[in-house]
C-alpha cells in the first residue's frame, strides 16, 4: 500500500476593495443577481457572474423548486447558459456569492459537488483553468486558480 497527498492551494482575499478590479466588478454583478434568486424554500440565495473569452459575462441565480430535486444551483443556471448561448467561448473566470434569509453567511462558500461536475465538464472540455472566486454574504473571498483544485479527483469522460 502507498499513501497519496493531495493539496489544495487558495487565495484569500480580505473583502471585495482587495480583488482585482475586473473581478470585483464580476463580483459586484453576482451579488446583484444573488438578489434576485428564487429561493422560498431554503431562504439561501446564490449569485454567479461569469466572464468569458469574448468579453461577455453571463449571469445565473439559483431556482428553487417546490419539487426539490427539479430545482437547479445558481452555478449550474450560469454555467449552462454560457454553454447554450456561446459554445465556442471559454470560461475565464467566474465569481460566486451566497447569503442566507435567515442567517449570516460570513464564511466563503464554495460550489456544491453537483455544480463542481458540471463547471470540470467546461475546463476538462475547453483545456483551460477556470478561475473561481466564492464568498459568503461579505467577508473574505477565496480565489482557486482551477475547478481541478477543488475537484482534485474529477470523474470525466476518460473514464467512460
């Protein structure tokens, strides 16, 4: 037997006035959208703004679902939308924003596992990293280079 390590290495940002600023800009609209998700049933809100090669910036919010499991994570709204409307383009980077209706939410929050596989579908297929900025409703922001540094062990179409 052998042990493996795998490492995961993260940026950390104090607040939003400490990014870039193409990225706070980024950050600034998925707060905005944040706003406007559809979430009765959780009362937890997520907002995604991602950029593209083309210069566009797509938005996505998550919608929630009297019936759970037919609802869909704001990343994964995003994500698909800029794969629907501009196939060729290239996800460069994308920024993520959650609060809770009922409670704070200071503590950056990364992408659920479903929405991990599905944003690795776009980097394994456009051989590109993704940049990925998540926080919670304010507080530090933490930056991954790549999905694949926070899916380290991706299941993709190799393995089919």
């Amino acid at each position: 037997m052998k042990e493996i390590s795998i490492v995961s290495t993260f940026s950390v940002y104090n607040s939003i006035q400490e990014l870039p600023n193409d990225v706070q800009d980024l950050m600034a609209k998925a707060v905005n959208i944040r706003k406007k998700a559809y979430a009765p049933y959780s009362k937890f809100r997520v907002g995604v703004a991602i950029f593209l090669d083309n210069g566009e910036i797509v938005l996505g919010s998550n919608q929630e679902n009297a019936a759970y499991p037919s609802g869909l994570c704001a990343e994964r709204v995003a994500i698909f939308h800029a794969g629907a409307i501009y196939p060729e383009a290239k996800i460069i980077k994308m920024a993520i924003t959650a609060a809770s209706d009922t409670n704070k939410t200071m503590a950056p929050i990364p992408p659920c596992g479903s929405c991990r596989q599905s944003i690795a579908e776009y980097e394994i297929k456009q051989d590109t990293p993704i940049e990925i900025y998540f926080m919670g409703e304010s507080g530090e922001i933490h930056k991954s280079a790549s999905l694949k540094n926070l899916l380290p062990l991706m299941f993709d179409k190799k393995f089919l």
